[in-house]
C-alpha cells in the first residue's frame, strides 16, 4: 500500500467521522455504556478533533511530506500499548504507525475499546489490506520496537520490559497554565475548556495554575462557575468533587471552590480530579526558570504570555494539538523513519 493510498483511506475516514455515520454513533453509545467518563458529547468531541486536526487530506499531505518515508520497504511491526483516560486518546500513534509503513501490534486499554475497535475496523472496510497492517491483540509479542504510555509507576515496568527494544515510553504529565492578570472574561471561559474538557482527565488538560503574587481568584471562579456548572450533574464527576472537598476539609487544608472547581495551593502539577493546584509566582523570568526544571512533568503551558524557551497554546487550545504536536514533546513520526 503505497503512501498515497494511505493518506486517501484515511482522509475518507475523517470525513465520515465528520457526517456520524450510524456505525460511529452507535459505538459511541455503547463506549458511554461501558465507560461513563466517555459521555456522549466528549466522544464526538474527541473524533471531530481527530478529524479535523488529523484526518484532512492536505494536513496528512503536509505533515508526511516533512519525513522520508518509503513505501514497502523495510517496514518494522512496532507494539503500542495505549492509554485510555479520554476517548480515542492512543489513536495518533497508530496513525504514525500506519502513515509511515510500519505494522502495529495495538494493546488496547479496557478504558477505550470500543471506539478504536470500531474505528479500525472502519479502516479495513475502506482498504482491506489494513486487516495486515494494524493487529488488536491482547499481548505483545514478536515486535522491533516499542511505544507506550501510561503511569509513572506502568513506566517503571514498561521499561524494564521494554528497555532493550527501541521505545518511546510516557509518563504522567499534564498542562499547566500561566495566569498574568490581564485575562479577560472570554479568556476564562477558554481556560474552562482546558481544564473541563474530558473531565479534566487527559494529559493535556490543565491540573496547575501559576498566579502573580496576591493574586485574587474570585473573578476566575465566578466565570468557571457561570459557564461550567452543569459538571456537578455528572455522578462520577460530582462524586470526585465531593470526597476531595472532604479530604480537604478533613485534612484542614485552606482551598477555594466554585460548584464544579476546587482549587488549592501546592507545588505538585499533578491533581485530583476536580481539583487544580496553583502556585504564585514573582515575575516571569523566575516562573520561566521554574518551568524548565520541571519540564519533564509539563505536557503544555496555556498562557496569553510568551517565553523564551517554552512554546505556549492560547487559552482553550491545549485539547485541540496539531498533528505534530507530539506527546511528551517526542518527534514519534522520526522515532519510526529511523528505525
């Protein structure tokens, strides 16, 4: 299968994606089904995303024209074992896979079956030869290289399974945003999205705020509130936000909250669902300092201002990532043209 002919098969997906076809809208009510994290509305949110970032004709053009790929010649089979926090989120992996030649031999996570079984197996309706070309297997065995993604304790096992192969290996990591005071309201309601969207769970949403000094929080959190409020309907949501509350409460730890948002101070990056930690900062080239040793745990900055070693995404774009920009900040598409 010729690249050419890849890029067409996948560029029809994508405007399939787009009409939601009947096969598509019922496996996204049977993902809800099995997964009440993956509601209705986010999944389509997440495969618009993949369509239109990903699938377009000229995007898959432009972006495998930066690479030397050859067609037929020396592919390897490489072993993905995905995550499953938001829907479809190991999807760009197999599409490096698939785009630059290679087999893949996919572990799915039980977290999101449905939505990538149902997506490939679209793939091989369009072009059988994809049957070949991307395996779903339930164990790895008999590849040349591996990608995987998970946990920062899953990555400590995945290296000493893995380490002797050539791999790409992710930890947990999440975005942060970068608060300067001259944030308007519709800047808010943006950052709502990049701290809402998949019920905050995915690798780019934003789990730490970093504020000037003195900074007051009670405009922020009455526009969250206004524009994000119905999250407490969700059970799973809104039973997070309620034994965080408490494990606060009990712990007598000071936070602030609205009816969908907790927030409190820590240095950790990482936080509890429902829950943003935020640091203050003194001036920027300080914070800039803080940021680079800590890189290894940032996947993006969401900022309306710039530094001068760290790219930064519009506030309500860190879910919305180009199809290069690659997780853990990785070059996965030279990784598997160099193998």
């Amino acid at each position: 299968m010729t690249l050419d002919r890849r890029i067409e098969v996948l560029s029809t997906l994508g405007k399939e994606i787009l009409d939601k076809p009947d096969w598509l809208q019922d496996a996204v009510q049977s993902a809800y089904y099995a997964n009440k994290w993956f509601t209705i509305d986010e999944s389509w949110k997440a495969l618009e995303a993949i369509a239109t970032h990903f699938l377009s004709k000229d995007i898959l053009s432009r972006w495998t024209s930066e690479y030397q790929i050859k067609d037929e010649v020396d592919n390897k089979t490489i072993g993905l074992v995905l995550a499953g926090n938001i829907p479809l989120v190991g999807f760009h992996d197999v599409l490096c896979c698939f785009v630059t030649g290679h087999n893949s031999l996919v572990k799915l996570s039980a977290k999101d079956e449905i939505l990538m079984k149902a997506v490939v197996s679209r793939l091989i309706e369009l072009e059988p030869e994809v049957n070949s070309r991307i395996l779903l297997i339930d164990r790895l065995k008999g590849f040349d290289a591996i990608i995987a993604t998970g946990s920062n304790n899953s990555s400590a096992y995945f290296e000493e399974y893995f380490g002797k192969y050539p791999n790409i290996i992710r930890k947990n990591r999440n975005a942060i945003a970068v608060i300067s005071g001259d944030e308007t309201d519709e800047d808010f309601i943006a950052l709502g999205h990049d701290i809402f969207n998949y019920f905050g769970l995915g690798c780019r949403n934003v789990s730490k705020l970093y504020v000037p000094s003195g900074y007051k929080f009670d405009h922020m959190l009455g526009i969250l509130h206004d524009h994000y409020k119905e999250l407490a309907n969700h059970d799973k949501y809104r039973n997070n936000f309620d034994y965080n509350n408490a494990l606060l409460m009990l712990n007598k730890v000071d936070y602030l909250m609205s009816g969908s948002l907790i927030i409190t101070e820590s240095d950790a990056i990482s936080s509890r669902i429902a829950t943003v930690h935020y640091s203050y900062y003194d001036d920027l080239s300080t914070l800039e300092r803080e940021l680079s040793k800590r890189q290894e745990e940032i996947q993006c900055i969401v900022a309306n201002v710039k530094f001068d070693k760290h790219s930064t995404f519009s506030f309500g774009e860190a879910q919305k990532p180009s199809i290069s920009d690659y997780a853990d900040g990785v070059d996965t598409m030279e990784f598997l043209t160099n193998l």
